[in-house]
C-alpha cells in the first residue's frame, strides 16, 4: 500500500487571457476566443444559447491514454448536464513524451499551442484535455496534484500521478480517479464554485476558495488522505455533485 499523506485537486483561475488586440473570430483555427479565465464559458458550456454542439479533444501522451470506461463516463456526465442538442464529440491524439515533466503550466500551455487543433466554431464550443506522462512541478513528496483546469476550455490531467496511485491494495479503481479528477476539473469549467455560475446558494467553502464547502461532494477542495479517498469512493463510487453545484448548473443553462 502506498501511503500519501494527501491528494490534492488544484486549480488555477486565470492562468491565461487573450490580449486586447486579438480577434475573437471563431473559425475553427484561431485560439483566441479559448484562452480566456477559468469558468468564463460556463455558460457556453452548459447552454445551448450560442453553441448547440461540444467537441472535445483528448490528447494523451503514450502509454497514458485514459481508460475507455472513463471517457465514457465523461460523455454520461455531460449528456446528463450540459444543454448540447447538436451533439458530442470526442477525439483523441496520441504524442511522444516531451521528455519535460514534470510540468510547469507554461510548458503545458505550450504543449497545448502545438497539439491542439480544435478551436471554436460559431456553433460549436470545443474543450482541450491532456494526459501528461509525468507529475506536476508542485508535487512533494506526499503531496501530488492530480488535475488543473488553467483556461476557460482547457485542462491537464497528471495521468502518471493518477496511475501511480490507483489499481492496488488500498488505492481506489483507476477508472474512478480518473473520473473524479476529470469531473472535478470540468466541474471548475462551468463555473463551480463561485466561478462563473452564481450561487444559488452560499456553499463556497470560505476557507478554499472555488470550492463546495461539502466534503461529500465531488467539488470538495482535496482529499486528505487515502482513508478518506477510499471512503468518498466506497464501493466504486465516484463522488457526486451535491444539491447546491447542481442547483447552481442548472440556474445557468445546464441541466
């Protein structure tokens, strides 16, 4: 058993804006209109106002592809709470490792500038994911960030830290991590906590900002260590929105 003092779900809200001077034109090929903040396109996400259709580009480095129950457990999740009538779409590309981790998140945004191909169209909101073959820089020695959402359509999954810590005695199923990470980072993209979809009610943990102050609910701020881990996913159960996120999605747009 592989004894963690923590995991920690970290976010970053606003690692990356466009500048004044760029064009929003959205014309499948420019970048602009998606390296805004974080939880800036809640709306577009979980609405179907400006954009009936998602598409979704999943980058994975080799040998750190995701788990295909876990990608469909991504499509479930939005199906049930987003408002995309046109449909889903999921891509995937495989790439060589950079040799870079572990990763600063200017070296993820720069992986992000040569790998990724999909940007938005005027109907069509497109979400970047990337499963890096290495840690996060901010790592210590029992402390690893599993996930960051660092723009308004963009996440990076530390799928090595994910692998190292799943699938073994004691450790949670690999699908379900993977899952939760995903779900959580996503969750962040629409807005939660406080972060672009307005509370219906005050459940901002006060003291982690962008947080759910529940500790049962899948926006919770970290899981602080393998026991309770194994807790919040006590049977193979991916924690759950709380009433108060999904209060909060659906006020915007969602389902």
């Amino acid at each position: 058993m592989k004894n963690y003092g923590f995991l920690l779900l970290l976010l970053l809200f606003t690692f990356s804006c466009a500048s004044d001077d760029d064009t929003e034109t959205e014309n499948g090929t420019n970048p602009s209109p998606n390296l805004h903040a974080t939880g800036s396109s809640a709306h577009d996400f979980l609405s179907a106002d400006k954009y009936t259709k998602l598409d979704i580009q999943i980058v994975y480095v080799t040998g750190f592809r995701p788990n295909e129950q876990t990608i469909t457990n991504l499509r479930n999740f939005i199906t049930a709470r987003l408002n995309k009538p046109g449909g889903v779409t999921i891509t995937e590309t495989e790439v060589s490792s950079t040799g870079e981790a572990p990763y600063d998140l200017n070296e993820v945004a720069a992986l992000e500038s040569q790998y990724r191909t999909k940007y938005n169209l005027p109907d069509t909101l497109t979400f970047y994911l990337f499963f890096a073959d290495g840690g996060s820089e901010n790592d210590t020695t029992n402390s690893f960030i599993l996930g960051t959402a660092y723009r308004n359509t963009s996440c990076v999954l530390y799928e090595n830290s994910i692998q190292n810590l799943s699938n073994a005695i004691n450790e949670p199923n690999r699908v379900d991590l993977e899952t939760t990470v995903i779900l959580h980072e996503l969750g962040h993209l629409l807005g939660l906590v406080n972060l672009g979809s307005t509370m219906q009610t005050a459940h901002e943990d006060t003291g982690h900002d962008k947080h759910c102050n529940n500790n049962d609910c899948l926006m919770y701020w970290q899981v602080e260590n393998s026991a309770n881990l194994m807790q919040m996913m006590a049977g193979g159960n991916v924690p759950q929105l709380d009433a108060n996120c999904l209060a909060d999605l659906a006020a915007n747009g969602g389902k």
